[in-house]
C-alpha cells in the first residue's frame, strides 16, 4: 500500500498535501490523514512515482522548501526536514499554543 509519511509536518501542512495530492490525482485515487501518513483511497492504479512528483511539486511551492526534503522508500514517501531546529522556528508545534510577544 503507497504511503505518505509526513509526520514532521503540522497537521495543517498535511491536510494541504492531502489536498494538493487527491487535485494533482485528478480522481483516480483521494488521498487522505490517517495517523501522520496520508494514504490513498484508489479508484484506479496511482503509481509511486507520479505520488512523489506530486510531493516534491507541493514542497518546492512553500517559500520554505529548502527546509524539506522528499524521498522514496519502498511503498512509501517520506517528507522530512534536515534541520529540525531550522522547522521548528517561527512555527508553533500541532496542540501548543506559540507565545505572544
């Protein structure tokens, strides 16, 4: 079973590759959250590689894609930042509320 594993990614972020990737899927499949991965309802064949040209097309639109990286693993696709430091800066982590200043 494909597999997005987007777990260093807020949720808002995951909900919008959600997104992005069942429009980009153009009805074949609907891709949806499910435990930090996103998985795909399939109506007809996806393949692995269209799923990660997708991935890499929505990362490399952020005004933060150098913080990203995709990569393939198997059955899955795996989106991760190299610098956690760097990604956890100027963004509040999913159920903390970021301080006021």
């Amino acid at each position: 079973m494909l597999r997005v594993d987007c777990s260093q990614m807020t949720f808002d972020e995951q909900l919008a590759l959600a997104s992005a990737l069942s429009d980009g899927l153009a009805g074949r499949a609907v891709a949806l959250v499910k435990d930090d991965k996103i998985v795909f309802d399939e109506l007809s064949k996806i393949s692995e590689d269209e799923v990660l040209r997708l991935v890499r097309a929505f990362v490399a639109g952020r005004k933060d894609a150098p913080l990203y990286d995709v990569e393939s693993s198997g059955d899955e696709v795996v989106v991760h930042t190299p610098d956690p430091l760097a990604r956890s800066r100027g963004r509040g982590t999913p159920g903390k509320a970021s301080p006021r200043t």
